[in-house]
C-alpha cells in the first residue's frame, strides 16, 4: 500500500512538470515577449524540435494518467488470479515509466544542445548563431552577450528559458528511474506463493509461523479454511504481511496421488 501511494504521488508530480515544460517552450517562440521573430522564422533551430510541448510536456502527461490509473484500486482484474494482474500492471508501469525516461531524456538532451549553441539573432554581420563556435563558453563570458543586438536581451531569454527546460525534464527523468526502481522491486520482492508438504514442515521455515497462522482469504479459485493450511493447499502473500500476519489469497489442490 505505501509503495502504491509513492508511485500515484510520484506519477502525480510529472502532471505539473509537463505543463511547465509546455509553457516554457511556447515562451522560447516570443524572445523578449516579441511575436515577429516567430512569424519571420528568426529563432534558433532547437526551438522547432518540439522538445517541451510535445515530448516533455503532451507525451508526458500522457504517461502520468496512464501510470496514475495503473495505480488506482480497481484494475487488478486483467488475469483470472489477482497475483498474476497485479504482476501484469506492474510490467505496465515499468514500460510507461522507460516511455517517460525517453521522452524527458529527449527534452533534455535538445535543450543543452540549444543552450550551448546559443541564440539565433542578428549582429553586425547579419543574422546568424554568434556564439555557435564558442562551445558554449559564451555561457559564463557575458561581455560577449552584446554581439547580439536583435531581439533584445535574447541571451538571458535562452539561457533562463533553456536552463528551466533541462531542469525540469531532469527532474522527470529523476521521478520516472525511481518509479521503475520500486516496480522492479515489486516483481523482485513483492508477491510470490508457498507450497506447504506438511503443517508442521514448510519448505520455507521463516514463513513457517505465518503460513500455520493463515487466516482465511477468498479468491477466484475459492476460499481457504481458518486455521492450519493443509497438505497441498497454497497461500499468497507479500513480504510486508509477515509481521501482521495476513494472506491476500489461498487456494487449494488435490493431493498428488
């Protein structure tokens, strides 16, 4: 339950994030707050690859909804036992989650490409990419900044705009590796099941006082008796349920003859 509700909280932060990359993006189209210089195509190339509208932002949003409704309580019913969905969704997750890494990787790897090439703007030789042979050392030399004289202060409108989208696509990248870390532990360390040979004897004996103790649980293929687990009869459980002592769904199977 608690992993359930860092992942809705985790999915839930990539909602604000995504807009906030939509909205930074459409400001790169106005330098200086200006609509001409889009109009007349006078931008920097990296602006028209759609970095924080489409891949950080859209996709990104996209993938949040899907990952919150994998999250939600009721849809554990893809498969006919509810171990086999739970497992299922979690597959799900984890491949919405490596979609968000590669759509917010991609967010982020055009925007250091666009801040290290810098502006597109007009100096006294015409319109070109004054700092483009500079490897990005214009970035902290800001006495070169006045090579550009049109549009005004497009500079720092790059490098702020720019720095934001690589720190919130970042972020995304952050948020989606952790989510994959906790589903991979969910498949690695979450539900599995245990045969018992005898009542006094389980094959696992650090489970042993749990299974003993199961209480009854109902699923699709039935519900188990309280009180001991006989010979043949199988209990699912999850690691975090040791201490309380609870099964999530028990079911039973003929002795082998």
């Amino acid at each position: 339950m608690g992993s359930r509700k860092c992942g809705s909280c985790l999915s839930g932060l990539l909602i604000p994030l995504a807009l906030w990359s939509i909205i930074v993006n459409i400001l790169l189209y106005f330098p200086n707050g200006q609509t001409s210089y889009a109009s007349s195509n006078k931008l920097t190339n990296y602006v028209w690859y759609f970095e924080g509208i489409c891949f950080s932002g859209i996709m990104m949003l996209i993938v949040a909804a899907v990952l919150l409704v994998l999250e939600s309580d009721n849809n554990y019913k893809c498969c006919q036992s509810e171990n086999c969905s739970k497992k299922y969704m979690t597959l799900l997750s984890i491949i919405f989650s490596a979609l968000g890494i590669a759509f917010s990787g991609y967010c982020l790897a055009i925007s250091a490409l666009g801040l290290v090439q810098g502006p597109y703007c007009r100096t006294l030789n015409g319109w070109e990419y004054a700092f483009e042979g500079t490897a990005g050392r214009f970035l902290t030399d800001s006495s070169i900044w006045t090579q550009c004289l049109e549009p005004a202060h497009v500079v720092e409108w790059n490098i702020i705009l720019f720095s934001i989208l690589i720190a919130l696509s970042g972020l995304q990248v952050i948020v989606c590796l952790i989510r994959v870390v906790i589903q991979l532990s969910k498949i690695l360390c979450g539900t599995y099941s245990v045969i018992i040979q005898d009542p006094h004897d389980a094959i696992d004996h650090q489970v042993s006082p749990v299974v003993g103790g199961c209480l009854a649980c109902s699923g699709i293929f039935g519900t188990c008796i309280v009180g001991e687990l006989q010979r043949g009869q199988f209990c699912f459980f999850n690691k975090q349920d040791l201490k309380v002592r609870t099964c999530h769904c028990c079911v039973t199977q003929s002795p082998a003859s």
